[in-house]
C-alpha cells in the first residue's frame, strides 16, 4: 500500500510537469503561420455580395489617395458621415473574412481627411496589393 501511495505521489508531482512541458510550441508549430486567404463563406451571401460588389468598390471610388507604409496601406477617404457609414460596415465585414488584417480608421484633426490603414504580418502588403489590384481594378 505504501508504494502504490508513493507512486500516486510522482504521478501527482510529475505529471503537470509533464503537461507543462509538451504544452510548450514546438519550434514547427511556432514556425507555422497561417496563409494569407480570405474565407468570403465567413458571409451570408447576401452580405458577401454586397461587401464585394458594393461597398468595396464605392470606398475605392471614394479613395483620394494612397499611402504605402512598410507593412500595408492607408487609404486617404472623404470625411462624411456617409463614407464612415460605409467604411465601418466594409471593415466590420471584412475582418471576418479576412483576420489576418490590422484594420484601422481615425479622422485626422481639424476636419482633416478620413483614413482607412490595413496593415498586418508580414507579406500582408503584397497580399493587399495583389487583392485590390485584382478585385477593385476597373
């Protein structure tokens, strides 16, 4: 009986060690990050079809200027309530189908512009280029 207790008590001691140990990332899992794609199923496709056919395209007609940044883009947009309206719907939207994004959007001070930026890991860059060069180009 007194071995079986002193067994029970390594397994006890041991044991969340152990646990503790194999919960640690591997160097392959820490390595493994996910691709950048975006799951449009994420969206009803009532919501989808508007997201892409709609609000995309009248936020890039909107759009006055373009500032490349080292990990993205910001987008310079018309200060109304409308464009805000439509913006904040885009980026709610498309954080669900897209969460690799670092979505941002501030008014600059004294009735300054409207800015959308869309940054994120790295290779998210070229991703934004490649996707709004491909699904917004006219």
């Amino acid at each position: 009986m007194k071995k079986i207790f002193q067994s029970l008590t390594a397994i006890v001691i041991v044991a969340p060690v152990a646990i503790w140990a194999t919960s640690e990332p591997s160097s392959a899992q820490t390595e493994q990050v996910p691709r950048f794609a975006c799951n449009a199923f994420a969206l009803s496709p009532e919501i989808r079809k508007r997201h892409f056919d709609e609000l995309g395209p009248a936020l890039l007609k909107l759009k006055k200027s373009t500032r490349e940044l080292p990990d993205g883009y910001e987008f310079e947009l018309p200060p109304d309530k409308g464009t805000y309206q439509l913006l904040t719907e885009w980026a709610f939207q498309e954080r669900l189908c897209c969460p690799f994004f670092d979505i941002d959007m501030r008014f600059d001070r004294e009735n300054g512009p409207l800015w959308l930026r869309l940054t994120g890991r790295s290779g998210t860059k070229e991703f934004i280029k490649a996707e709004f060069d491909l699904a917004y180009s006219d």
